[in-house]
C-alpha cells in the first residue's frame, strides 16, 4: 500500500505492480521489518532467517 501511494522503491526493477515490487523487496530482504507473533498457530510470515 505504502508503494502505491507513492513510497520510495527500494530496488531497482521493471515492475509496475505496487504488490510485485513490494513482493521482490521482501524476498530481497531490503524491508527492515520486525514479526511478532501472539499464538503460535499464527504464521504471518515464513521468513524464519528475519527473526
């Protein structure tokens, strides 16, 4: 959402789609983010080598 309302990208890509290049940069890990969890069954994201 932040991309599509004008945020700064933080790769270079061809991409045009805000949810893509939003995508790419996760799986690049440029997105400095921090998980927290509140039950263990909840799995909001499978990067385990962030945490």
């Amino acid at each position: 959402m932040q991309i599509a309302l004008g945020a700064p990208v933080l790769i270079e890509t061809d991409k045009t789609n805000p949810l893509e290049i939003a995508k790419e940069e996760f799986e690049r890990g440029v997105i400095p983010i921090t998980v927290r969890r509140r039950r263990e069954s909840f799995v909001w994201l499978e990067r385990y080598d962030m945490f």
